[in-house]
C-alpha cells in the first residue's frame, strides 16, 4: 500500500510554493483572517471573498500552517492572475469611430 504525505506548509512554504514574498503570504493571511472576523461578527458571509486564503488546516502555538493540498486546490480555483471569471459578451462590440477613415 502506498502512502502518501501531505506537508505542511508555514509561511515560507506558502510563499515558495505561491512564487510570492514572505511578506505577502502574511499580508494574504492576515487580510482572509480580518474578512473571516468580520463576517462572523455580523453574520454577513460575503465580507468572505472568493481570493481569500483559506483558514490554517492546524496552528503551532500561534503559528498557522495549511496542508499543500489545501493551498494548491485553492490557488488552481481562485479568481484573477489572468483567469477569466466572467463569460464573454454574447453581443459585438459596436464600433464608436472608425480611425482609419478619421
């Protein structure tokens, strides 16, 4: 039988996994943290983004770190880097003044 192991990632491993800064993967951690308290204080569930990072699967004290797993399903399913997330437009576009014959 074949096992097989899911590291966890701190910081460091999620901005090396990510390509980001350390800086960053705090800053993406803290911001996600502040939409979660905000949406539990009100009750709200939309101050929770799409992009935000998911909560830490475990915490080391105070430290939080997250399965690969768990940030790599959620960096292939998040909005932007390039991705499209809105259908193209079904009309054409309507041309407003034709440069060439200006």
């Amino acid at each position: 039988m074949a096992t097989t192991t899911d590291r966890l990632l701190d910081y460091e491993g999620l901005a090396e996994l990510l390509g980001i800064g350390l800086e960053s993967a705090r800053a993406y951690n803290a911001r996600a943290t502040h939409h979660r308290k905000i949406a539990a204080r009100t009750g709200d569930p939309n101050y929770v983004r799409p992009g935000d990072l998911p909560e830490p699967d475990v915490y080391f004290g105070q430290s939080p770190a997250w399965k690969e797993s768990t940030i790599k399903a959620w960096d292939a399913a998040r909005p932007g880097r390039g991705k499209i997330t809105t259908p193209p437009p079904t009309a054409p576009l309507r041309v407003v003044k034709d440069l060439a014959h200006a």
